[in-house]
C-alpha cells in the first residue's frame, strides 16, 4: 500500500489591518490571523468586524483562510453579545476563532458545533493532560507557549489528536507565554472598567518597563527539528507590525519553512 508523507506545515501570519492581511498574503501566509475590535487583545487596534469579510475576501483570493483572534472574556451580561459577535464572524466566513478561555471554548463549541476552534496560547497548555482537556471543551487546535520544546509535542498530540501550533516567532516572555496578569491593572487615563485585554482592553506592554531581555525568540533556524516533532502550523506573532514589517517577516518565513520541509522530506522524515 503506498504511504503518503502528511500534510506540510503550514505558516500562519498576523495582521492589524486589511493592507497587513494582503501584505502577508503576498509574502505567502497559509493563514492570517486578525484580531477584532472590542473582542480581542490590542482593544481598538483590531479589525472592526465591518472589516472581517473583506479580510476574508482577500485570503480567500489567495487560497488562505483567515483566523480570528476573540480574546476577550465576556462577563455574564455580554454573553449574548459576544456569540453575536461569534455569530457574525462565521457567517462572514472566519475558518477558525481563537479563544483564551476555558469557558469560552465550551460555550462556542456547544452554541456552534461546526466552528473550528483554537485554544490560544494565553491557556498555557505545557503537557498532554492540558491538551486532553481542551480537546474535551471542545478545541480542535492548541497554541503552545514557547517554553514547551520539540520533545515534547509528540506526547501532547498523540494524547489530545489536536493540532498544534508553536511560535516560529514572537517576543520574550520573562513569565509563561500567555500567562500576564499586568495588563489588567489600569493606567493613566485610561477607564479602568476596560483596562483589561481580558474584557477586550488594551494589553499596555508594560512588562516592557522591566530590565528583561527585549531580542524577540525565533525558531527559524530549528524549523526542521519541529516539523519532525510533528508542529502542524508555524505562527508567527505580531498583529501590532505594520504591513511592510508583515510582509518582510513572512517571506522570511516563507522561505525558511520550504527549505526545512523540503529538506525533511528529502531525508525520509
């Protein structure tokens, strides 16, 4: 019986706006990832959602498919508003929403059972068990920090079957990738009933005050090790980057990504 080699991994791109998005389609994003106004880390640096089917549009133009970032955590008076907003994103043709919230997962899951889902990096999940968990609430795929190595992905999804994502690029983190509590606090002139990223304020970076290493971590240069762990999508951080940065990052990624593919393939693995 002939055996086919399992599908390339793919390159996932962020974008902050419509001209990020086609940037990153340009440079050769598989995906792009976006996040939205009011529902997402960043508060009003995201896409509106009047904007999310143009974006859609666009990758699918491109053969891409377009990701949405929802990380805001809804109280118990916004929930019929943020499905709504759910609602609205799978309609326009989203491919997958990215959640930080255990909660959220289930209530997305059982309120739209046929959208796809991702648990997003702000879960922390380190180990099988936490990937078995979100697979149970319901996520078909999980973003591992980066303090999680090669060696341990292939227990993590031979016990969850979720697809795993892993930073080909991002910044440093002094504390566990996703797990920042900073952001909550509110600062000068800013209301502090929407301070939070978690209730789809802005995150004020002020872990940046701190004298810690600032280098953003890259992984371009182990891509071939991760892909023989079994890494699934390759996502690059940075919806904050301007289009030219975008464009810049990505075909170096782009690049990077199909010379360890091809050279993983070319030596059986």
């Amino acid at each position: 019986m002939e055996r086919f080699p399992p599908p390339a991994p793919s390159l996932l791109a962020p974008a902050g706006s419509l001209p990020a998005v086609t940037a990153a389609l340009s440079a050769g994003a598989d995906a792009v990832y976006v996040g939205v106004r009011s529902l997402s880390r960043g508060g009003r640096a995201g896409l509106p959602l009047e904007e999310v089917g143009p974006a859609v549009a666009a990758c699918r133009g491109s053969g891409a498919r377009l990701h949405a970032a929802v990380n805001a955590i809804p109280a118990s008076g916004e929930v019929p508003a943020f499905l709504a907003a759910i609602s609205r994103l799978r309609d326009e043709g989203v491919s997958e929403v990215i959640l930080n919230d255990p909660g959220a997962i289930a209530l997305v899951r059982r309120e739209f059972p046929a959208m796809p889902v991702c648990a997003s990096v702000g879960l922390s999940a380190v180990n099988p068990e936490d990937a078995r968990a979100y697979r149970e609430l319901g996520a078909n795929a999980i973003v591992l920090p980066s303090a999680v190595r090669p060696q341990e992905v292939p227990s993590i999804k031979s016990a969850s079957g979720l697809r795993v994502e892993v930073f080909a690029y991002c910044r440093s983190e002094f504390l566990l990738h996703g797990k920042c509590g900073l952001s909550g606090y509110a600062v000068e002139g800013t209301d502090a009933g929407t301070a939070s990223a978690k209730r789809g304020g802005s995150c004020h970076l002020v872990c940046r005050a701190f004298p810690v290493p600032r280098d953003p971590r890259s992984i371009e240069d182990e891509l071939s090790v991760w892909i023989a762990a079994g890494a699934d999508v390759f996502k690059i951080e940075g919806r904050e980057l301007s289009p030219a940065a975008v464009g810049t990052l990505v075909a170096r990624f782009r690049r990077k990504l199909d010379a360890a593919i091809g050279a993983t393939r070319g030596t059986g693995g």
